[in-house]
C-alpha cells in the first residue's frame, strides 16, 4: 500500500502500489504539460470521497512502500489520461486486461 501525499501529510490518501504507479504516470504527463485537472478517490475508511484540484504549483508526493518497481499496463494509463483530460477529471478506473503490448518500466 503506497500513499498520494497533497501539500502536505495531512492531506495524504492511501492508495495501492500497483494504482499509484499509474497515477504517477498520468499526474506527472497531465502536469508537465501544464494542464491542472481534478483528482477524485474515494476514502479507504469508506468515510466518502476527496477532490483534489492538481496543478503545477502544489508540491505532490508519490510514497511507495513496496521494494519494486510495478509492472506498467499501457492501456491503463491511457485511460486514465482520457479521464484526467475529460469533463469529470481522474478518477481510479479498473485496470483492463493488458493487450500485450510492451510494457513501459
């Protein structure tokens, strides 16, 4: 279980290594390009969901507590940059079956 880190701890949820490599992935393309966008999750005690609006200017943090690096499924991040770039923002999508391309990492 790794943990997305907003400004600061306080503002932190967990979330899986495996999702969070992916987030990374699509947090880091979104802002690179300077294009803020909306980050929606749902609370891992069940107590609701958070917004967060990404933007360049807010210090992020990407906490992984496993010892390797994720396998990257392409078609996952793809869709997660559709969602990121989409009227709803990102939110955590399942991860579909890997189309057998390449993978990145």
């Amino acid at each position: 279980m790794g943990r997305f880190i907003y400004d600061t701890s306080g503002n932190s949820i967990d979330i899986d290594d495996r999702t969070l490599a992916h987030l990374r992935i699509v947090m880091m393309n979104k802002l690179r390009r300077s294009e803020p966008f909306m980050f929606d999750v749902e609370v891992g005690d069940g107590s609701g969901r958070r917004s967060f609006w990404i933007a360049p200017a807010v210090p992020l943090q990407f906490h992984f507590f496993g010892s390797r690096q994720p396998r990257i499924n392409r078609a996952w991040v793809e869709e997660l940059m559709l969602a990121a770039s989409g009227p709803v923002g990102l939110t955590i999508l399942p991860e579909p079956a890997d189309e057998g391309e390449p993978e990145v990492g």
